[in-house]
C-alpha cells in the first residue's frame, strides 16, 4: 500500500507535482465505473473510506483493491452539507443554461475552492465522485483546477477521450467497446468514423458539418467556458474584459462559419430573431448520454419554440420572457445606458460597453447589471431551444444537444442563435463613433509590400485538404479491457504558409507596433462583391503580434503555425501520460493546463472552393504605444491569446476587440478605408478533396 504524499512535506518538487497530476487525473478516468476500481493504463488503486462504499459493494471494492499496481489512500475529511449538489441524479444530462443545474454545480465548485489544500481537494473529489453526477463532477473540478492556485498548473485531461459520447458516432463507439473485449491491445485497428455519419448532402446543411461536427472546435467551445465561466464565485467569473471576450470570441466563430458557407454556395446565417415561427433546420446528432443510458435527442424540421415548463428540472421560461428581455436589451442598446439594480444609470461609452453587455447578453448574476430587467437572454434561448422536442416533460426526455457547451456547436441551430446575439452586439457597435484617420494611422510607417507564400504552390494562394488524426477512447470506455482503442477522425487542414510583409519606418528612430491581419470573403452569396461593411463583419482574425521596425525598411516573415488565434493539434489531442513537459521546466508547467483553450490550428484557413475562393487579405500596422497593456508575459507554451485571453492577466491588447473592424466606416470599399499603415492583397483559397498526412 501506498499512502498519497503531502505535497508540501514528503517528495521533491518535480516527483511531487508529477504525482499530484497523476492522482487528479485518475479521478476523470472511466467516469462511470465506481472510484475503486483500478485506474488508468498502470491499474492504481484508490482506496476511499468505507463510509463512501455502499455495504454492498465493499468486497468488490477489497477484491479490486487487491488487483491494483498499487494504491493511493485517500484520507477522510470532513465535508460541508452536500445534500443540494448530490441531489442532482447520476442519470440526469448536466446542462449549464439549467439554472437548478448550475446553481448544484456552483456549489459544488465553491466547496472545491474552499478546501484548504491540493491534497484536500483531491481527498473530497475522489470521496463523493461515484455519488455525483458524473458531468457536473467533471464541469465542477475542472473548473476548480484551473482557477485554484495550488491547482492551476494541473492540465486538463483530455475531454473526448472520458467522454467520448459527446463527440463521436454511438455506433463508433459500441464498435470500440466490441474492439476492446474481443481483441487484445496488439491486434486493435483505428476505428474511422465518416465524413458523413449524420446526414447526408441532401440537407444543404450537412455541406458544412465538417465544421459545426469537428471535434477541436468543439473543444475549443467547451474550454473556453470552462476559463470564462458566466456563474460561478466571483473569483472565477470576473476577469478582464470578460464580457467583451464572450462576444468577440463567438462573433469570430460566426463570421468563420459564414465563410465556410459561401465557400460552399450557402447563403450566409439566417438570424433566429423571430422565436415564434417555424425552425427550417433540422438536426440529428447520432450521439449518446452513457451516464444518462439515453441518445441525444433529434430535432425534426419545421419545430416551433415552446413555453418550459419542466417541474422535474424547477426550470420555467416563457417566449414573452424571451420578447421581453429582447426589448429591454434593445431599449439600452439604443440609448447607450443600462440601468443597475440600485436605480442608477450607467453610460454605455463606446471602449467598454461592449464589456458590459456581453456580461448582460449571457447573463452572468455576478456580472450583470440588472439580471431582473435584462434578463438571461442567451442561456435561456439555448435552454429553450434544447427543449424544443418535450418543454413541459410529459415523454421524460433528456435537453438536446443544444443544452451543453460542449456539443451544442454541432447543431445548425446553434450558429443562427448566435447570429441573432450577434447582431444584438452589433447594433451596438455600429452605433459607436467611427475611427478616426488619427485612430488608424501609424505616423511615419507605411506598408508597402504584402504577400503569402506556400511551398510549391502559387503566390498568394492558401491551399486546404483533408488529413485524419487518432484519438484513444480506452478512458471512457467504462467496464472494458484497458489497452489504447483508436477512433480515426477526418478533419480539414491546410498546407503551411507563411505572411511576407515590407514596411517602411521614416521616422527618426525605432519603432514598435502591432501587426494585426485579417482574411474576408469579397463576394456575396449571389457572387457580387461585399460592400465594405458587410466585408468587415466577416473579417477572420488570422494573427495578432508585436513587431520591432528599425529606421527605413523592415521585412516580417510570419509563419501561419505562429498564429495567437490557434493552438496546435497535439495541444488539442494531447496524451498527458506522454506529452507533459518536464517538472524542473517551472515556466512550461505554469502554462500547460492553459494550453488547451484555442482555435485548432488545422482550422485557421476556410475551406475555399476547388477553382479557387476569392478573398482579401489585409495587414495592419497599429502603434504599440496605443496597443501595449503594461504587464509581464507569461512563459511557457502558446495559447490562443486573441480568443482565451493570457492566465492571470489583462487582455494582452488595449485596442477593443477586431480593431480596426469592430466599428462601422463611412467607405463602400477596403480601399476607402485604409491608410498608409495598412495594405490588402487579392488571395486564393483552394480546395482539394484529397486526404494529406498531418506533418
């Protein structure tokens, strides 16, 4: 037997925070099968007092015991009432825009961050795990992982592989489990899940699932939130301009998506801003609830937005609640000003309302100003829409996808929600005051030459395909035989690229500045060319980066892997048993639990078209004086700063989010609004329908 070391006393620094990473992540593998059974490839143990094993199963529990490599005793301490958080059931599917549901959640996560140590807090979780339910176990004590202290520097584990039916085919991953109970480990095949596993192309819909289904970007959604929760202690919830990330972040998965729809000859997203009528799409997700024995439920066509009222969840929302708070958010979009809980009246300026009402759009009830005028807009249209197929509960269904952050990405409806909020923003910002020449220029630097190059391929052109990539699903595989199981995933990529850009500095000294650049679509759905501020609204934020411009003539080189928007796929699909960076590298570790949270990078380029889709790219050159936020930078690996903001940190940019394009410009076209500091150049986007290995 084996006693778990405290961590402060007994082993040196790199063996212990290895064995602190360890215990954490044992406690998410396998979620369905009881804490005693021996955990992960080595089969540890973990012994947790009997007070938490039922009569019944304790000798199961000693026989598991005793087949176990070796075993960590979890101690018995003592816990605060959790009757409320333990009432949610096992079965139940754990949605966050349930207000009963987080409200169990946050109070879970509140008895986590309580706890006086690492050591306690993987004492407590590993105690109550097999009596909570097992989504908001994990929703609670990852987020306690991230924003503890003693804690943050603990990655995450990897999120498809312990709940691999929130991502993959039910018929996949039934296969996975056959594969595992009749084959040993050596004779095991990668199981391929299709491109087309939900729907065919005779939905037009379907033509973009590439997209809404891609395992990454779902990832990317889901962590996102788990950095940037709307509830929660403050502590977790109020960060630096949180509410502007909300909508910067989810503006830019709109305007990528809008991309990938006129690549494929799809109009651009249809808002769903009348919650009364009919909803065309339909979606069918082919995945399962295991902990719940249930399939997500489907979404036929044609189905109309209900009143909720589902005494089984305590959750009632009406469409006039919806209407109402629609106006009210109108009302102080219109007259810039919102109105706290105290009376007062609070000025929407233009550099950072936007902040407040993406705080009041996702209705955050630490953050909002007036949750009872404004209401949960946001939360409580997803949680509407997710209860679309049974709102009152009389066929005892589950939420739809819809109803979790972490799937909700895949369904059609999901972008035209959002459509809809970001128009709301929108509105807002249209009615900001233009940049001035003043804002936009960088006196004395002019950009003079922009380009990309591609290998072999021709100037200026990007060009996309298809690669696969292997994700093992053995530690979501509850109660079968342990050995790696491979799930083979196609996903889009693109070929390597790099920005070639001169700029020529007349002033007198060194300069600094930021490079910000951008990729829009210069054509409509009906083939003509985008005014500019339709243009602007689609623009793609590519990269975001500081550049020194000695006197005279400057060359950038930047290569597409350097992105701030991206992280890289073995960040993504990481093995944290093999790709965890060495204990003695301090500033490695301090990020690594950070790095999951960005936009993959094999998703950085659109899709583009087979005879080549026309877009413009555009460089900017901004001042850094007017850019910089005074604050050390953090070591490590690289993030996706422009969408999950740096750990600890301000915003690393103190322009407003998608500057230059955030505000409307007074020009019909790219040329009228640029300045000197700024250049475009006509690209290419080419698509082949062909499958490359991923380097």
């Amino acid at each position: 037997m084996e006693l778990h070391p405290h961590p402060s006393t007994v082993l040196a620094p790199n063996v212990q925070l290895r064995r602190v990473v360890e215990q954490f992540d044992l406690l998410f593998d396998r979620p369905g099968e009881p804490m005693y059974t021996p955990k992960g490839e080595a089969r540890i143990g973990i012994e947790v007092p009997s007070k938490f094993v039922p009569e019944g199963l304790r000798p199961a529990a000693a026989a598991s015991a005793a087949s176990a490599s070796r075993t960590v005793r979890v101690r018995e301490i003592a816990l605060p009432d959790l009757s409320y958080p333990l009432s949610l059931p096992r079965t139940a599917v754990f949605s966050l825009f349930n207000p009963i549901h987080r409200k169990k959640a946050n109070h879970l996560l509140a008895v986590f961050l309580a706890l006086r140590t690492s050591e306690d807090l993987f004492d407590a979780a590993a105690s109550i795990r097999d009596q909570v339910n097992p989504q908001m176990f994990a929703h609670a004590l990852s987020i306690a992982l991230l924003h503890r202290t003693d804690t943050k520097d603990i990655p995450l584990p990897n999120f498809p592989e312990n709940f691999p039916d929130k991502f993959f085919d039910s018929a996949v991953t039934k296969q996975a489990r056959d594969e595992a109970n009749v084959k040993p480990v050596g004779l095991r095949i990668p199981l391929e899940i299709p491109r087309d596993w939900t729907a065919s192309d005779k939905d037009p819909e379907h033509l973009v699932a590439y997209f809404r289904e891609d395992v990454g970007i779902n990832l990317h959604h889901w962590h996102w939130h788990l950095v940037y929760p709307f509830d929660g202690p403050r502590v977790v919830v109020d960060k630096d301009r949180r509410g502007e990330l909300f909508y910067y972040m989810h503006h830019q998965i709109m305007a990528r998506y809008d991309c990938e729809r006129l690549c494929n000859n799809l109009p651009r997203v249809k808002p769903l801003d009348e919650f009364r009528k009919p909803i065309p799409e339909a979606y069918f997700p082919k995945l399962d609830v295991v902990n719940a024995g249930r399939a997500w439920p489907a979404r036929p066509s044609n189905m109309t937005l209900s009143d909720v009222d589902r005494a089984v969840d305590l959750a009632k929302v009406t469409i006039t609640d919806l209407e109402n708070w629609h106006r009210s958010v109108m009302a102080a979009i219109r007259s810039k000003t919102v109105t706290n809980t105290k009376g007062e009246i609070i000025r929407l300026d233009d550099k950072k309302g936007i902040d407040i009402i993406g705080n009041m759009l996702e209705a955050s009830p630490v953050l909002s100003p007036n949750l009872e005028l404004y209401g949960d807009l946001h939360n409580q249209g997803h949680n509407v829409i997710s209860l679309i197929h049974d709102p009152d509960h009389r066929y005892l269904e589950n939420v739809s996808v819809m109803g979790d952050n972490t799937t909700a990405m895949r369904d059609p409806v999901f972008y035209r929600w959002h459509s809809y909020i970001d128009n709301l923003f929108r509105a807002f910002k249209d009615d900001t005051t233009p940049y001035s020449k003043d804002d936009l220029t960088f006196r004395g630097v002019t950009v003079t030459q922009l380009g990309i190059s591609s290998g072999n391929s021709n100037p200026n052109t990007l060009n996309t395909h298809w690669s696969m990539g292997d994700i093992n699903l053995s530690r979501g595989l509850d109660f079968a035989p342990r050995g790696a199981v491979l799930v083979r995933v196609t996903h889009l990529n693109h070929d390597e690229f790099s920005y070639n850009i001169t700029v020529n500095n007349t002033n007198s000294a060194t300069v600094w500045g930021t490079c910000r650049i951008f990729i829009a679509p210069r054509l409509n759905e009906n083939k003509q060319p985008l005014n500019f501020n339709d243009q602007r609204f689609l623009a793609i934020e590519m990269d975001k980066f500081t550049v020194e411009l000695k006197r005279g003539q400057n060359t950038i080189t930047r290569k597409s892997t350097e992105s701030s928007i991206t992280i890289p796929y073995d960040a993504i699909f990481r093995d944290l048993n093999k790709d965890r960076p060495d204990e003695s590298n301090q500033g490695a570790i301090a990020q690594y639990a950070y790095c999951g949270c960005g936009w993959p990078q094999y998703m950085l380029v659109p899709r583009g078209t087979t005879e080549g889709y026309p877009m413009d790219l555009f460089v900017m050159i901004s001042d850094y004086q007017k850019d910089k936020v005074d604050q050390t930078p953090p070591e490590g690996c690289r993030t996706g700063p422009s969408f999950c903001g740096l750990r600890d940190r301000k915003y690393p940019d103190a322009q407003s989010m998608g500057f230059p394009f955030d505000r409307w410009a007074a020009a019909n076209k790219m040329d009228d609004f640029r300045t000197p500091n700024m250049m475009t150049q006509q690209i290419t986007v080419r698509y082949s329908d062909t499958v490359k290995p991923r380097k």
